[in-house]
C-alpha cells in the first residue's frame, strides 16, 4: 500500500467531525495554493493575455456587464 492509499484509508476511517476538519483544511489549503499560484501568474505575467483580451473586447462593445442587470 502506497502513502496515498494509506492516507485515503485513515481518511475513511475517521468519525464525521474529523472528516468536517479535514476537509475543510483541504479546502483552505486548495484555495490557498490557488491564491498563491494566480499571484504568481499574475506577477509573471503569464496571464496578461486575458487583460489585453478583455480590453480588446471591451473596445469592440462585446463585454457585458456581471451579474447581468434586469
């Protein structure tokens, strides 16, 4: 059995509570890699491209608002 199979069988083995916790902490961890990959990104560079995209397009009138207004 691999380190993840063991993981994944303590997981299934904890009561409710236990799993709620971690759970959430995967989920805050995920989202805190998210966070720290897009800054990264962003800083980079890697992601101007969508700012140029998105100001081309709001130059040609194709952008609409968000949420959309009724």
């Amino acid at each position: 059995m691999d380190r993840v199979e063991e993981i994944e069988a303590a997981i299934a083995s904890l009561p409710p509570e236990e799993f709620r916790r971690i759970a959430h902490w995967f989920y805050e961890r995920d989202r805190r890699l998210w966070d720290e990959q897009l800054d990264s990104d962003s800083s980079s560079g890697k992601i101007d491209f969508l700012f140029d995209e998105a100001e081309s397009e709001s130059g040609q009138g194709l952008l609409r608002e968000w949420p959309p207004t009724k």
